[in-house]
C-alpha cells in the first residue's frame, strides 16, 4: 500500500506531512520516556524482520498480491501505538530513500496510514479484545482490522487527490486489503505473537492486560 | 533474564530476518500489490499510464528491491542490505534515544 509520488498532488503530500509530523515527534518522545536500553536490540530486530518480511509479497488471487505491515505486531510487543509509528517511520524511510518502494513527498501519507492509522487501530482493537479472548485471537483480529482501515484511509487519500473514484476505489482497495489483511497480516502477526508468548513470556508484560492477568494470578496464589 | 535473552532474541530476529531476505525474490509474488491492482481497475487507462510514467521524484539506488544487470542474486543483496541498514537504524536511534536511566 505504499503510495508513489505521482498519486498524490504536492500541495495535498505536504498536509500529509505536516498530520504525519506530530505522530512522528511523540513516537521519539515514547522513546525517550519508555523505551529501556535492554529492549534496544527487540526493537532493531522486529524492524529489521518487518523491512524483510515486506519485500515477500505473498500472492492472495485476481492477479495481485500483499505484504505485512507489521505496526500491530510492533506495538502489540512494546505495549504501546507509538513503537509501531516508530518503527514504520524508519522502515519506511529506507523503504523510499533506497528502494523508490513509496514516494518521499508521499512518505507523510504512508507514515499516516501504515504507521498510525494501522498501529492504533490494531494495537487498541487487541487491547480491547484481550480482555475476553486469548493473545493469538485478539492479536489476529487487531491486525487485520488495523491492515483494513488503513487500505481504507488510503483510499480516501487517493480520492481526495483525484487519483482513483470513491465507490469503485473503496470496493477494490477494501476487497484486496480484507484477503492481506487476514494473512499477510493477521495470520503472520498471531503466529509471531504466539511463538513470543511462548519463548518470552516477559516481554509481552507490558501489555496492560497480561499485567493484570499476572496481578490476578498472583493474588490468587 | 533479560540482557542475555534480548540478545537471544537480537541474533533469531537477524537470522530470520535475513533468511526472509534470501527467500523472497525467489517466492515472493510477482503480482501487482493491491494499491497497484486497485488503481488499474479503477483508473482509467491513458491516466494510468501518465501516473506511471512521473516516476519517483528523487532516483533510487535500488529501485524495486533490485540491483541493475544483477538479477536474482541482486534482489537477495539489495533486500538483505535494506534489511542491515534498517536493523543499523534502529539500533542507533535506539541507543541515541532510549530512556535515560
């Protein structure tokens, strides 16, 4: 979903940075004020897997294919959206720098839809349905919703920039973005979250809900 | 635990991360993703093509993941060097960052 140069006008690009902006500026303040030296190298590592895990397209039927995103998985671990604004943000700009994969003036847009749009609405969709449904399930359901809406905001975008018609848009972003969201990104993210789950409980703690889990337990014991 | 296990887990995400980077010219899909796939069923075509053909605004050393007349073997270099940049990065703005203790 990485919007080119060319399917936005400047002057709209230059709004999208300047919402981008501030997401931008309190994901280095989530930084500087939660991120422990000894989570630096989880960090580096998800980034570096969710840049890798973004070049295998993974084909989903009618002649198109899609990646993960990977701003729920990021945000899911670290316990809070901005960690999965933050690290989109740097993927995404080698992603435009390096690889021409997204434009640059196009990149506020991108950080916008990937990074905020899909961090928050998957990271609070968990956080809501992890208090009734086990992490596997509510980490599936927040990635996939996440991965849908922000198809969706990118649509609107495009419509907007008077890039592509509303209805028909909508119909063909959101039909292939349901099919990436459910494996490229619900799936993928279930499974890392599980295998974490299971290899590193600790560092899920974060996750406001598995803390008062663990309370429960410990005050039942 | 977890100095040691962060570092564990440091060296499993490289090594996944880079096994990925090697696997993924090789099966990854060749389809148009679904932004590309959406715009050509939705914009018409002379349109199209002018989008496609206003390139990027700055050029790329790698564009689309691939390293000119180096074939495969340049997509695996070209997608395992972004993968070590991206993992330099973020460890950088990690230490830089990173709450004070």
């Amino acid at each position: 979903m990485h919007i080119p140069d060319s399917f936005i006008p400047l002057d709209h690009a230059i709004i999208y940075w300047v919402l981008a902006l501030p997401f931008i500026i309190m994901s280095v303040k989530w930084a500087k004020n939660e991120l422990d030296e000894m989570k630096v190298p989880i960090l580096a590592a998800l980034a570096a897997g969710i840049f890798a895990i973004q070049a295998m397209n993974i084909p989903i039927g009618m002649g198109t294919s899609g990646h993960m995103v990977g701003a729920a998985l990021v945000a899911i671990v670290f316990g809070s959206p901005w960690a999965g604004v933050l690290v989109l943000t740097l993927v995404l700009l080698v992603q435009g720098f390096a690889f021409a994969d997204g434009g640059i003036t196009t990149m506020g847009a991108n950080i916008l839809n990937m990074g905020v749009v899909s961090g928050f609405v998957g990271y609070y969709t968990y956080s809501i349905l992890r208090r009734g449904l086990s992490a596997n399930i509510a980490a599936f359901a927040g990635a996939w919703l996440g991965l849908f809406i922000s198809a969706i905001t990118c649509t609107i975008q495009l419509w907007l920039a008077g890039t592509f018609p509303l209805v028909s848009g909508l119909i063909a972003m959101g039909t292939f973005h349901l099919i990436i969201g459910f494996i490229g990104e619900g799936l993928i993210t279930s499974v890392a979250i599980t295998a974490i789950a299971k290899s590193r409980p600790d560092l899920l703690e974060d996750d406001l809900n598995t803390r008062t889990e663990r309370a429960e337990t410990e005050a039942m014991a | 635990m977890s100095g040691r296990a962060n570092k564990k887990f440091f060296y499993f995400g490289i090594a996944v991360a880079l096994m990925i980077a090697i696997l993924a010219p090789f099966l990854a899909s060749p389809d148009p993703d679904g932004l590309e796939s959406a715009a050509a069923g939705v914009v018409d075509e002379s349109k199209l093509s002018d989008l496609e053909e206003s390139g990027p605004v700055i050029s790329s050393p790698m564009p689309d993941y691939s390293i000119e007349g180096m074939g495969k073997s340049g997509e695996v270099a070209a997608i395992a060097a972004g993968t070590l940049a991206v993992l330099a990065i973020s460890f950088g703005f990690g230490k830089v960052f990173k709450k004070k203790a």
